[in-house]
C-alpha cells in the first residue's frame, strides 16, 4: 500500500504553522496552538482540527515548505474513524465512482483529453481551441481522478483506484494526458508525487493549453469588455502554481476581474461538499458571502474553472443576476464561437 510521504521535521521546525492560521474554518490563538495541534496530528495523537476541518484543500496551498497537510489529516480520520459525513453519502460517493468497464476512448494516439467522469467537460473541450485533440477524448469511472474522496477522509479508496486509472492512460499509450478538470491535473501531480506513484505520461494542464492555443488564436480574439468574477475551485489548492493561469487569459481576451475579498488565497469553494459535511448552515453562509462579494465586485458574469461548481453555483449567480460560464466558454465568446447572449 502506497504511504503518504510527510516529513516531521519540516513541521517540527515550521515558524508559520500557516496551513492553520490561514484556514477559514477554525481559529488558533496563534502559531503556538496551531503548531501545537499539526504536531498533535503528526504524533497520531487527537487534535480538533480532526474534527472542525472542512475538507476545503486550502492548507494544500497555505503550507509553502511542501508538506501535505491535508492529505495528513485526511489519513488520520481514516485511521481514527472519524469519518466527515454521514456513512451513506460516503458510501454512495464510492459507489457511483466504481469502475464498471463502460469507459468512453476517443480516437487517441499520442494525447489523450481526458474528460474525467463528468459529462459536461466532453462540449467543452470543442472547437477551434481544442481541434488537435477533441476526438481524443477519454471519459469514465475509468479515467476519473479519485481526489473527490478526500473530501470524506478514505484516502485507502484513493491509493486504491489511483493507481489503475494511471495504469488505465498508460495502457492507451499516451505521452501526455490534457486534463480538463483541474482536480485530475491534481490528483496527477500534487497527490500522485505524495503518495510516490509513478506518472509515466505528461499530465498536462487545461489552462496551459488553453492560454497556448488563445495566443495560437489572437487574431480572432475580440476583447470582450467584461466584468467578471472567477470562482476558485477546491480542487485549484493543490496547484497553486498554476492559478495565475487565470489572469493571463483575462488580461489577453479583455476581461476584468475586480478585487475581491474573497480571491487568490482568499477565496471561497463552491461550498456543496461542505453542505454534505458540516450542514445547510455554513454552505448556505458560505454561497452567499461568495456572491454578495461577486455582486459588490461589480461582476457581470460568474466564471468557473470546474464544472462541479458550476452546477453547484449555477442557479444560485444566476437568480442573483450574475451570468455563470466556463473558462472554455469565455474564451470561446472572445473568439467568436459562444454567442455572448447564450452565454447565461
Ligand atoms: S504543514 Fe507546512 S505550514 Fe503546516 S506546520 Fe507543517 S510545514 Fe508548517
Ligand atoms: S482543508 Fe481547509 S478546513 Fe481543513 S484544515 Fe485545511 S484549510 Fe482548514
């Protein structure tokens, strides 16, 4: 069984103890409680974070000596028991997620677009930013990055499945893997070198080809003048090095994003996980300090990097006013393929 690698003394020594003071959903005292407590969580010993975490991935991207705090906690509920929702939301996440052989494979070769397990991401990877590798599509259980079930602290359901969705690209031949939802980006990179699984392709990230193929594109691009608010997956914490992706195409396709308080490292989750975890009460605080903020912004449109947070937020911006679409999408107005009026 593959072992999170975590090294003690680089905890042992941290000064910041930043992956707790900087999380939204508990208060320290200071660096003495939180240091306090994320060695208690190292020891095996009981700590509160075990309890009171969300399961938001942002301590992912707080720690900046490149330990995985998350990914500590996570194995330690399991360990403990202390599982974050009810056994059969957790189960039925399981479940649904099961391999069943009834994977979809385009017409792969060199590059594989892997579409996850979520239907939406098949249209959205379409088009003239996608016409080298659209019929290359890859979807299924299959093919599905497992991170979702960290959320629910059974990290052995991970290194459980990881392993065969790698060895499921690798069987196709492929040299490198566009992923179009950032969490397979991810889980490929960030959890994968965690746990010491060998990645034998590039896994490449959607923004990366994007932002290429826009600048392939310029000259179709018609700067849309808009004002926007970008929504920061969950997900998007276990690569922070890749969400300055995210102005760079604003900046080359017109689009303004406002200061907002709730951005950057700052930023709030689409919050329906939490619902699952922690109640109505703190999603519903949650979705509405998001959008009071977009509003306040001045946004006009709501834009996603995850499909599972569109669907979760979709409705919610739009009653409100705001316009959600994909980053796909937006960039697919800029170029003159999405009608801007279709775009709600
Ligand atoms: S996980 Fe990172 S930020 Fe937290 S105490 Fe350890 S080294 Fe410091
Ligand atoms: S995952 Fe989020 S809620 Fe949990 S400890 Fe880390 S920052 Fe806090």
């Amino acid at each position: 069984m593959y072992q999170l690698k975590f090294d003690q003394k680089v905890c042992a020594s941290c000064r910041s103890a930043d992956c707790l003071l900087k999380c939204q959903y508990m208060t320290f005292s200071g660096h003495k409680e939180a240091h306090g407590e994320m060695m208690k969580i190292m020891k095996g010993k009981d700590s509160r974070v075990l309890s009171e975490c969300m399961t938001c991935y942002a301590c992912e991207e707080y720690c900046t000596r490149g330990n995985h705090p998350f990914y500590l906690i996570s194995e330690k509920r399991e360990e403990k028991g202390m599982f974050t929702a009810p056994r059969p939301i957790t189960n039925q996440w399981i479940n649904m997620t099961v391999m069943q052989g009834k994977c979809l494979v385009g017409n792969v070769k060199d590059k594989a677009l892997s579409c996850c397990y979520i239907p939406d991401l098949g249209p959205l990877g379409s088009g003239e930013i996608f016409k080298d590798v659209a019929d290359a599509g890859v979807f299924g259980a299959e093919f599905m990055c497992p991170a979702v079930h960290t959320h629910f602290a059974r990290m052995s359901v991970i290194k459980e499945r990881l392993p065969i969705v790698i060895d499921n690209y690798r069987k196709l031949g492929v040299k490198e893997v566009i992923c179009l939802h950032d969490e397979c980006y991810g889980t490929l990179t960030s959890i994968a070198s965690a746990y010491g699984m060998e990645v034998p392709f590039q896994p490449v990230y959607y923004l990366d080809y994007v932002l290429q193929r826009m600048k392939e594109l310029k000259d179709k691009i018609k700067p849309l003048n808009i004002t926007v608010a970008y929504q920061r997956s969950c997900s998007n914490r276990l690569i922070p090095d890749k969400h300055a992706l995210v102005k760079k195409i604003f900046t080359l396709i017109g689009v303004k994003a406002p200061k907002r308080t709730y951005q950057d490292e700052n930023a709030l989750c689409c919050a329906e996980i939490l619902r699952s975890i922690s109640g109505y009460k703190l999603a519903d605080d949650v979705q509405k300090r998001n959008i009071d903020d977009m509003l306040a912004a001045g946004a006009e449109y709501c834009v996603f990097n995850c499909p599972a947070c569109q669907t979760s937020l979709a409705e919610k911006v739009s009653k409100r006013g705001l316009k959600p679409l994909h980053i796909i999408d937006l960039c697919k107005m800029a170029i003159g393929e999405k009608e801007r009026e279709a775009a709600s």
